[in-house]
C-alpha cells in the first residue's frame, strides 16, 4: 500500500527557497535586536499542562495538543477523565514558556532582562490560507523594568526590525487596558461583566460598531450605555501625545493620572524617534488584544492595506509572579512572523557559485577547484560542486532557477584539469 507523503493537514514542508527567506529574514530581524542588548533563549517545546492552561491564554488554551502520559495501559477504566490521562502540552506561544523560564533561572539573569526568543508553536487551529498549526514566532521581552522605558524601547527595535526586511510604511497603534478597565467601570459595567466587555470591544475590526452594539446590549448593558462608550472611544480616536492627557480626564474620570501620564510618555517618545526617522503612531482607544494576562500598555503594528497586524504585544505585570509568589514587570512585543515571510513573498539576493564539473574530473580535484573558490571569495560567497549533465544550456537554467548566480566549468583537456573563468548565470551566459 502506497504511503501518503504529505504533511500532517495544517503543516508545511518548506523548500530551500522558502528557508531561504525566512532566513534572510530572521538574520535581518536577530541582528537588529542583539543591537539593542536583546540575548537569545531557548525553551522546550513541552510545557506543564496546568501552566499551559492555567486561564489566561484566552482562546489559545483551547488550541493546545496534549501530551499522553507516559506508561498508560492500553486501555484505561471507563469514566476515566482526559485531564488524569495528559500531563503535558506543546507551547502554544512564547510568553508562557518564558515566564517558567525566568522564574527557574531568574538568579542567573540581569535586571532588566532583555530576552530573544525565536521557535515554533503549535496550535489545533482549522487551517486555511496563512493560519497553520505549527508556525514560527519571534518575541522580544523585557523583564524587571517597571517604567514605560520597556514599552518605548520595544516599539523602536521593533519597528527598526521591520524596516530592516523592507517593511516600512507602518502605523503604531498605542492603547492600555487600564484605559479599558476605567472606561468599563466608568461606564457601569459590572466587574464580573468586564472580560466579556472587553472581548467584545476587540472584535470591533470584525464586526464594526452595529455587531459590537448588538453583543453590547446582549451583555446587559443599556443602549445609553453603549452609545456612551462608542462615543467616548470615537472622540479619543487619533489624539496626538500633547492633547491625549486632557482628553483621557474629560472622557474617562476614574482613569488615573499615572497610566495617563505612561501613555503621554510613550507617545512623546515615539514624537521624538519620528524626527529621526520615519514612523507612525496613533493612539487607539478601539485596541484591546484578547490575552488576559495584559495589565497595562498594548500596542500593535500595522501595515495600510494587509488585514492583519504585523507584531503585537503588552505588558503583563502580573504573569510571572502567578509561580514566583511576587509581582515582575514585563513587558513585551511578538512578531507576526509567518504573516510577514507570506507578505515579503520574495527570495532574498545570494551570491552563489556551481562549480560545474565534467564526469571525468577526479573527485578531489572538484573538491579543490570549490576549496580554492571558497577561500578567495570570502564568507559571503556559497560555492557548491555540481556534476555536469545533460544538455549544458538546460543545466544552466535549472542552475539559475535553483538561485544560483555564476558558475565554473572544470573539464579535463589532454589529462590535465582545467578550470574556466567564473561566469555570471543568465540570458548572457548563455549565448
């Protein structure tokens, strides 16, 4: 019986052309993180269950593949729960994992702690076009600083990374769910309510203002209520840092000044860097992001014309002390990672060399001609040696099609090796 030798259904086999994207990316976004102090981790792909479903992932708790404990019977007794059979789970981000991990090795690690972390995850999501279920992430965090020094920091190296792979053009969406929780309360929303309040105002890009009306009132609030809130979020729509304060106290009261004073912080921060260089900010009242675990500034990036968000993230204060027993600030920034390598959809420019070798050419006379081309042209160069075959014209377009962008012809002539000159790939090659 035949095989199939497909991926598992929402999973991918990737080309070297498509590594080779993803590594051109990873190498751009990497080099400009380590410039800002950020130190690459590493964590297991298998986390706890109990702390990969412990309520505040939101839906992505939902999504997570168990793992089986090991040494079950073949069978089990009827009755027998899923929970007393899984002891483990496939990290369905990189948050959770980095929480465990600062809290097992935080005697080891500075204050603040800048970490990089870049890996897969796995989520049990319907596949469909750019949606898999196992994909890439890449996040940035800072662990131990509690003023807005993280968040400005994290919006610029950032939004720097982006401009490095050719993203430039983007919006910097600046909210807080301190802002929401004040609104909500201010608002008379009943605290128990608030979560599903929240989740409602965050669907506000889906279903726009008469979807989030009619979730609204079906929540229990009054259509007066409602339309208080549509009107205070309308009216803080697109403020610049130098009028947001005012506007903050007039429209949420019992919004404190401190988180107002956070926000102006920010926003004068991102005013200065956008002297500089070119960048885009707003701040969002309509912003919520789903995760529970956030407690304070929120922010996204965004592109004109792509649907979705290019990198997101929070601060989330409260999440590592849920193990170590004490509050940590932390704050942190996710790249859309998979979104921007399918939005690049191009291969990056290598410099790469076929030495073309005739079948009559010893094996360790190839393996020289390639040794000596190598060590002439530096690291920048990739050189490999392929055997001649074929109709000469046709190798050299497959050669091209495969990126390649020269190559050398070694042959034999009178018992003697003889190397060619190095020759560009292309309709000039081969003529």
């Amino acid at each position: 019986m035949r095989i199939d030798n497909s991926p598992a259904r929402g999973m991918r086999d990737l080309l070297p052309a498509d590594v080779a994207v993803r590594d051109h990316v990873l190498e751009s976004i990497v080099a400009v993180y380590r410039r800002f102090g950020y130190q690459r981790i590493e964590t297991p792909a298998l986390e706890d269950i109990n702390r990969l479903q412990s309520g505040e992932g939101a839906d992505n708790e939902k999504l997570v593949y168990q793992v089986l404990r090991r040494g079950l019977p073949a069978e089990v007794p009827a009755g027998t729960f899923l929970r007393d059979l899984v002891d483990l789970g496939l990290r369905y981000d990189l948050t959770v994992p980095l929480t465990r991990f600062y809290g097992n090795n935080q005697a080891s690690l500075p204050t603040p702690f800048r970490s990089l972390q870049i890996g897969p995850v796995w989520r049990a999501e319907r596949p469909q076009k750019g949606r898999y279920r196992q994909f890439y992430q890449c996040d940035i965090d800072m662990i131990g600083e509690a003023s807005v020094l993280a968040e400005a920091e994290l919006i610029e190296a950032t939004s720097e990374a982006l401009a490095a792979i050719g993203l430039t053009g983007t919006t910097i969406r600046l909210s807080d769910r301190r802002f929401w929780s004040a609104l909500a309360a201010d608002s008379g929303v009943p605290a128990e309510d608030q979560a599903a309040f929240f989740i409602t105002l965050d669907k506000l890009d889906k279903i726009g203002w008469d979807g989030v009306r009619s979730e609204l009132v079906e929540l229990g609030l009054s259509a007066d209520q409602v339309a208080g809130v549509q009107e205070k979020i309308q009216g803080l729509e697109g403020l610049p840092a130098d009028k947001l304060a005012g506007a903050l106290s007039d429209a949420v009261p019992g919004l404190a000044a401190s988180v107002i004073e956070d926000l102006v912080t920010t926003g004068s921060c991102l005013d200065r860097l956008a002297a500089l260089r070119e960048l885009n900010w707003v701040f969002d009242p309509t912003l919520v992001r789903g995760l529970g675990y956030y407690t304070g500034q929120v922010f996204e990036i965004v592109k004109p014309g792509v649907s979705f968000s290019l990198a997101g993230g929070g601060r989330y204060d409260k999440l590592i002390g849920k193990s170590l027993g004490r509050d940590v600030p932390a704050c942190g920034f996710s790249l859309g990672f998979e979104r921007i390598v399918d939005l690049l959809a191009r291969r990056p420019s290598r410099e790469a060399v076929a030495v073309l070798v005739e079948p009559d050419v010893p094996v360790a006379d190839a393996l020289e001609a390639a040794r000596e081309l190598r060590v002439a042209a530096g690291a920048g160069r990739v050189v490999e040696t392929v055997r001649r075959s074929g109709k000469f014209a046709a190798q050299l377009k497959r050669l091209e099609a495969a990126g390649f962008t020269g190559f050398v012809l070694v042959r034999m002539e009178d018992g003697a090796v003889v190397r060619g000159e190095l020759r560009a790939l292309g309709g000039a090659a081969q003529g």
